[in-house]
C-alpha cells in the first residue's frame, strides 16, 4: 500500500484523473476496476471514479507495486511510440486497418520495431484500453496477414473473443475479400477461373502452380474480372476462392500475365518501362457474411468495407 496527501495543485481533479497522471503505467480499465474494489480509499473509505479531490485529502492505493514504477525506455516504450494507422473500422472488439505497401505485419529478420502490430498495441496502450502490465492481460492480435509489399485490409482483434470467433470465420470462409492488381497484357477471356494446384518451396520462399494434382499441392482458385485495359496493362479484381500463399501473384504470372511489378513472379524486362519497385496489388474490400452465429461480431454481418484509393489505380488508370 502507498500513501498519498493531496497538494493544493492537485486539488479539484477527478479521482481517476488523478490516479492516470500519477500512475501512467496502470491502463485505465484496471484503475476502474480497483477503484470498484476500494483498493483506492480516499481518507479511508472507498470512493466513486468522478469524485473531486479536496486540498489534503489522504489517499491510499492497495495497487501492485510495478504500477508505481518510473517509465524507463523499456516501459515507456509503447508511450513514446507514434502509432499511424489507417483506421478503416473500430468498435470495443476489432478493428479495421488499410495496411499500406512497404509495411511488414509482424516482425521479421529485416524489421523489429515499425511492425503494423506494434502500431495497433500503440495505439491501444495510448488509448488506455490494452496494457502488457495489466492483470491477465490479452494482447491484442492480427487475424489475417498480408505481405511487406501488398496493401489492403487487416483484421485486429482487440478481444480474446473477438480474435476467436473472426478466426473460426476466416477458416470457414465467411468473409469474402476482393483484391486489385495490376497484370501485363489482357486477359482471355476477360472475366473467368484460374484453377490450379500451388505447391510451395520452403527454400526459395515461393510457390509453383501446376495444371494438375502433385503430391504436397493444395488446390488454388481464383475468380478474376478485367475492370480497364490501358498501355499494355489491365486493372483486374480478384476474389479468391481459396487462400494460399502467394496465390494471386503465382496463378496469373503462371498463365502469361504476371502482376506490374512483382520482382518474385514477373518478367523484369516487363516492368522496367513503368518504373515499379513492387507488386501492384491491394486487398481493396471486404464483406462480412455470416452464415452462423457471430457472438460479439454479429453486428458486421452482412456490412462491406472499401478502401478509398489504391495508389497504383491512380497512376496507371487515371480518371480522365
């Protein structure tokens, strides 16, 4: 227990004004929750969160002694750090972000700190909604992943039950995501099925398509449909069947039209006229539709995300 008189600078701020500025590492949800325990007396008897402090008030906090520390640079860390976010979508168990080219979602060999992940538990943190010192604390986590240099959307749960129930609805495909890219040539026909079989190779971080099955080959299928043609390149939208690595990209270098960009699966020569660092791909929509019970997420059913702009649409299908 630790022990507080209130100074005349202090007096007049609410309790639990009082408790976020002097504990800053404490999230605020714990501090309410000890408040409703009366582990925070004010002069010995337990108070209400919006009570107004008097000059001499003596407060005394039944609180983990960790809370009281000084932040340090490991502590603080998640204070100091400037979460940018794309917030497409937000209520109390998810949230919806517009992942943009060049970012790595999780770290890797190449990045530990500028994570998409270490945004979102920035900002939350900040938000006072999620602490790593909070009691049994959930830290909140991605649902889907997407590659360093694709963009689009990105499912985080801010729950525990809200990562489960949108994984369960992942595995059973009851959300449908549209992706853009960009393709050299034009497709024949213009709207169709690529069907195949992906069998990926650890060594080379890449996969293979083949026409028919091989042994450790999983079925890939991919509905696409040319939107423009322009300059020798097509803006086209997929909407895949089946979610394997790579998928996109490798079906449709396979069938002769690889993505404007994709150093992996393209033709070098190709890309050098557009001056293209990365594959021109986005995973620009996505639809909620639930076919059984979503517990603390059936409120999405049936609702429908888009991003708003896709840089390489812009610059390879201006408006005119």
């Amino acid at each position: 227990m630790k022990e507080f008189t209130i100074s005349p600078n202090d007096a007049g701020q609410r309790l639990d004004r009082w408790i976020a500025k002097t504990l800053p590492l404490l999230p605020a949800p714990l501090a309410q929750k000890y408040i409703r325990l009366k582990r925070v007396k004010v002069n010995g008897k337990g108070s209400r969160r919006d009570v107004r402090l008097q000059k001499g008030d003596v407060l005394q906090l039944y609180i983990n002694d960790e809370f009281f520390e000084k932040p340090t640079r490991e502590n603080a860390f998640l204070s100091v750090f400037k979460p940018q976010l794309d917030i497409l979508y937000e209520d109390e168990h998810i949230m919806l972000l517009n992942k943009h080219s060049g970012m790595v979602v999780h770290p890797d060999e190449q990045e530990r700190v500028n994570t998409l992940i270490t945004h979102v538990q920035a900002y939350l943190y900040q938000k006072k909604e999620w602490s790593p010192y909070w009691e049994n604390s959930f830290a909140p986590a991605l649902c889907n992943r997407i590659d360093r240099n694709t963009g689009g959307i990105v499912i985080a749960a801010k729950t525990a039950e809200a990562l489960r129930v949108m994984n369960q609805k992942i595995r059973d495909r009851e959300l449908q995501k549209l992706y853009l890219c960009v393709v050299h040539g034009t497709m024949k026909p213009r709207e169709g099925q690529l069907k195949g079989y992906i069998l990926k190779d650890e060594g080379k971080a890449q996969v293979k398509v083949f026409d028919k099955p091989v042994p450790g080959g999983k079925t890939a299928v991919t509905l696409y449909k040319t939107l423009e043609t322009r300059n020798g390149l097509s803006l086209v939208e997929c909407d895949l069947i089946t979610g394997r690595t790579h998928q996109i990209r490798a079906q449709f270098a396979s069938a002769g039209h690889p993505l404007l960009g994709d150093g992996k699966y393209g033709r070098e020569r190709d890309d050098k006229r557009f001056d293209r660092k990365f594959q021109a791909l986005y995973s620009y929509k996505l639809r909620f539709a639930f076919t059984t019970d979503a517990g603390c997420l059936e409120h999405l059913n049936g609702r429908e995300w888009t991003v708003k702009s896709v840089d390489f649409v812009g610059e390879y299908f201006p408006k005119e």
